[in-house]
C-alpha cells in the first residue's frame, strides 16, 4: 500500500494534483483522521477549522435530560434529547446548551419523553423568536426539532428555526 502524506496541506494539495480516484479514499481517510487529532488537541480547540471540519452530521445517542438542571452538550451538527424523569421538565440550567464555536450550528431533536422545555435570555445563552417563545420558553415534545446558531459576539444560541410536534 502507497503512503500518503499525513499534512492537511500535503493531502489537499495530492487531492489538487489530480490523485487517481482508487487512493482518493485512503487520502480521505487520512485526511479524517489529522483533522479529528487537531480537533482533540488545544491548537485545534472549539472555532477552529480542524473542529468544525471534526463535527459530524450525525446525531448523538439521545442525552437524557432528567433534571431541571441538566445541561444539553453541544457535540454534534445534531443533538438527540430524551426526557427520562416522570413529568415534564423545563430547564434552568445556565447555560443550557454549552457554547459552541462562532457560526457553529446546532440541530436539538427531541426524541422520547414527555415534553422538554427551553429557556430564552441572557443567563440560560439562548435567544429566541417571539412568535415561537411568546413567554420566552420553547416546549419542545417528542419530534420537535429546534435549529440554532451559536454568535460568540452575543455569547448564546440564537434560533433559526423551530418545528413544535405537540
């Protein structure tokens, strides 16, 4: 087996260069691979390139929310949450959802449990729409979906988007 490069820049620049389509995944891969270790290690940290491009479209198992004072991780383009208490939970969790990167998008899927609610203002990081959260809470039930925007300027999640399924 031919060996690659192991540089970002080396591997784009074979990918440039024309590399016959048989090695173009093992480019890939490789690829994959530098930019998952920089997004591990502090130069590669949260709003760098090596960390956006290490974030995947692919869901997280559901993180169960089972108290008011949970916190929703941001590790992922989209999020799975699961209300496993016994009743509905609105949280109050400061911030609520961990910050992200600057542009960094988050998807809030809500998948099983009774309803999760979400806070809008300063001190919960989450900013949302009036028409959506008239008394600043978005109740989020079982295949709602919730889209945001993380602005590092403002500090907190601005929606983008808000699907109810009630």
């Amino acid at each position: 087996m031919a060996s690659y490069p192991t540089t970002i820049p080396d591997l784009v620049a074979l990918i440039v260069q024309g590399m016959p389509i048989e090695n173009l995944i093992t480019v890939v891969d490789e690829l994959h691979a530098a930019l998952v270790t920089l997004g591990t290690n502090p130069q590669g940290a949260a709003g760098t390139v090596a960390n956006r491009f290490a974030q995947f479209n692919i869901p997280t198992a559901p993180q169960n929310i089972t108290a008011i004072s949970n916190q929703i991780a941001a590790n992922a383009l989209v999020v799975q949450i699961s209300n496993t208490s016994a009743g509905s939970l609105t949280l109050t969790s400061t911030p609520t959802i961990a910050d992200g990167s600057d542009g960094q998008t988050l998807t809030i899927l809500h998948v099983s449990g009774p309803m999760i609610g979400l806070q809008s203002g300063t001190s919960f990081n989450l900013k949302f729409n009036a028409t959506d959260a008239p008394s600043n809470i978005i109740q989020m039930f079982p295949g709602s979906v919730l889209d945001l925007v993380y602005s590092a300027s403002l500090g907190m999640w601005m929606e983008r988007a808000f699907s109810v399924n009630t």
